[in-house]
C-alpha cells in the first residue's frame, strides 16, 4: 500500500514536471516574459557573488601578499572607517620608524623567521636615451625579496654584502627590463635613479597586476644606499615572517612588546605605531564587500518578488484555461492533493527553470568580464544551488495559491465550463 502510493505521487510530480515543460515549450514568449523577474535576479545574485568571491580571492592573494605567517609594522595605518580626528592625532604622536629599532627587534625577537626592512618612493628611472617616470624605487634589505613572494627569473638579487656596503646595484621589474632591455640581456647594464648610477644585477619573475595597476614598475635597491641618496627619516615599514602560520599572534605580539619596550611606552599609553597582518586586510575587504552583499540582496529581493506575483497571476491564468481538464481528473477520482501537487510543482519547476536561465547568464557574464577586463571573478558553485534553490522556492510559495484554488473545484461545476 505504502510503495503504491509512493509511487503515485512520484508519478504526478514528474507527470506535473513535464505538463510544466511542455507549457514552456508551447509559450515561450509567454514563459520569457514570466520568467524575466526571476532571471534578473538570479542573474545579479550570482554576478554579484562572483564578483565579490573572486576580488576576496584576488585580495588574499595577490594584493595581500605577506602570506598566512607574515605581518608588517608601520608609522600609522586605519582599517575601517577615516577618522581625520584620529589621523592628526597619530600624526603627532607616532614617530617614524628608525633603522635602529629594526636591528634592535631583529636581534631580539625569537619567534621570526625572518624580517627585513624597506622604504620607498616614486622617482625618474633612465637608461640611455629612454626614460621611465614615476618608477617604484624600493630601498630593500637582502631578505626583503623573498619575505613578500618576489622571486628571481635572470640573475639574483641583492645580496646583505652589498645592502652593507651601500652598493650601486639594482634588482628590477619585469616593467622596466621590458621598458630598456627588450631582446637583450640586462645583466650587468647600468641605469640611473634621478641621476644616480646603478649596475642591474637580476631581474624579478612578473607579478602582474592588482586592479590594473602592474606590480612589475620596481627598482629594487640596497636600502642603504637609498638612505645615502634620500635619507632616514621617513617611510621605513618593516616586513617580518612568523616561524610559522600558528605562531602568527604570538610573534606579532612579540614584535610589539619589542618595539613598546624600545619606545619606553608605559602599559596604559596606547601604541605609537601599527601593526597588521594579511588576514587583517583580507578581513577589512570582506567587511567592505559585506555592504554590497546586503545591496544585492536588497535588489534580489524585489526582483525575486516582482517575479514571484508574476509567476501566481500565470498560475491563476492556468487554472482558468485548466478548469475544465481539473473537473475531468476529479471526476476520475484525482484527489485534492493530486491537483495541489500538480500546480505547486508546476510553478516551481517554471521558476527554477527562470533559476537556470539566470545562472547561465551570469556565467556568460562573469567569463567575459574575467577575460576582458582586470576584474576578477569567480564564480562559486554555491551560488548556482542557492540561485536555483531560491528561484524555486519562490515558484512554490507564489503557487500556494493558484495550487489551493486549483484543488477546491468543485468538480461538477468545473466540467460545466466550455473548453
């Protein structure tokens, strides 16, 4: 008894799958039209999830790119709102970080891999009789290069003999190799930094690019040479590596007791510098892309509505064509359940359907976007299910109705009604 009247009712959801189909098929401007609200909205949900999906994933990994075990002291930085209040007053209080109080961390701390120090400007960079403006001319120690993932393609890079000795070497981007040395070897070759000779010793591997910035536009120099030509006393960060990714608290908490004993700074006076790792970035875009999500959400939902009562008045406009066929299934001895099934899930196979057709369009969508412009996206498959998910979800709450009216015909009259 139980299998029989199993079987029945998945006979009539797939007998109401297909009727569902076969309404499609037969009015497909009809069904477009009634579909649109749920496309629209399936369609700006996924996109919308792609987009933030795939800037997370660029964010942690290529704008972030100290890694899980990697954090970076600097004079002052605001995650969060901008408080100019604030700024000023960090401003006054916080003192620029000195090469001093690198060596003294360095040779202190014992929970860091490593740690390096750098400072950086903008600047002329010339070879020959071509020139490349507003270069980024990074003053590095030796371990700078491979705490923030920059590896060597040509020759190497700077070495601690040569930060020690304010050596006139230069380790370069794949930008300006491409800008001076394109189908020659640039080994060896001497460039000019604002008129200050330097032999280029290595070439970086590309980075590419974070939003359509290039990250290959570098000239990497002894830091002590940079202090040579532009001094000591502004900008210095420095950049250090846990000894590994569970420690990661623990050596930043490390660094900053170091630095605070150093500063002579008392428990109650709050720190004259920042601190922050990658997961702090990571975390800060994510509350950021949080407001968008509500956004879309927002417009999801008035799409999702909108298509919803579209859907219940094409479902009412059914019944009305349908009311002779209804009173011929009761009349056959189809209960009010049987017909209750048949338009609920009539409706949300029709939305899911809408569902489909949006998760196709998005995905067009986010593939061009992704190959044909700088941003990136990535589309998780969780998305597809909850779109999908939802768009039914919505056809079979907007079909309660129209099911219900459906169901509650009474049969003789039903069959009195011309077809």
């Amino acid at each position: 008894m139980v299998k029989t009247r199993s079987f029945r009712l998945s006979a009539s959801f797939w007998e109401a799958g297909r009727i569902a189909l076969d309404s499609l098929r037969k009015n497909k401007l009809r069904s477009f039209l009634t579909l649109l609200g749920i496309i629209l909205a399936t369609t700006t949900l996924i996109t919308v999830t792609a987009l933030i999906h795939g800037m997370n994933v660029y964010i942690a990994e290529k704008v972030s790119d100290m890694g899980s075990d990697g954090f970076r002291v600097v004079r002052m930085a605001f995650f969060g709102d901008f408080n100019p209040k604030k700024f000023l007053e960090m401003q006054k209080r916080n003192p620029q970080i000195k090469p001093v109080e690198y060596e003294f961390v360095k040779s202190e701390a014992r929970l860091l891999k490593d740690m390096g120090m750098m400072v950086s400007r903008q600047a002329r960079v010339t070879y020959k009789a071509q020139s490349q403006e507003q270069v980024d001319i990074e003053g590095i120690t030796d371990s700078i290069p491979a705490i923030n993932n920059v590896q060597v393609d040509v020759g190497r890079s700077v070495t601690y003999e040569e930060v020690r000795r304010h050596a006139p070497v230069a380790f370069i981007g794949n930008d300006v190799r491409k800008a001076f040395f394109e189908g020659e070897d640039p080994l060896g070759k001497t460039i000019a930094v604002e008129g200050n000779p330097y032999e280029v010793v290595g070439v970086a591997k590309t980075l590419g690019s974070v939003f359509g910035n290039s990250q290959d536009n570098f000239v990497m120099i002894p830091i002590e040479s940079y202090f040579k030509t532009y001094g000591a006393h502004t900008g210095i960060r420095l950049v250090a590596k846990a000894i590994d990714q569970p420690h990661l608290m623990e050596a930043e908490d490390e660094v900053r007791v170091l630095l605070r004993s150093y500063r002579h700074l008392t428990p109650g006076q709050e720190d004259n510098f920042s601190l922050f790792a990658s997961d702090t970035i990571v975390s800060l875009w994510e509350r950021l892309t949080a407001a968008i999500s509500g956004m879309a959400v927002g417009i999801v939902s008035v799409f999702m509505v909108v298509g919803g009562v579209v859907i219940m008045n094409i479902m009412l406009a059914v019944v009305t064509e349908r009311t002779h066929e209804i009173g011929i299934r009761k009349s056959l001895g189809a209960r009010r359940r049987d017909i209750l099934n048949q338009y609920l899930v009539e409706s949300s196979v029709l939305s899911a359907t809408g569902g489909l057709a949006g998760v196709a369009l998005a995905w067009l969508l986010a593939f061009a976007v992704r190959n044909l412009t700088s941003v990136p996206m990535a589309l998780p498959w969780t998305s597809v299910f909850v779109g999908v998910g939802l768009s039914a979800t919505v056809g079979l709450f907007f079909g309660i109705y129209p099911a219900r009216r459906a169901s509650k015909l009474d049969p003789i009259e039903a069959l009195r009604v011309e077809r």
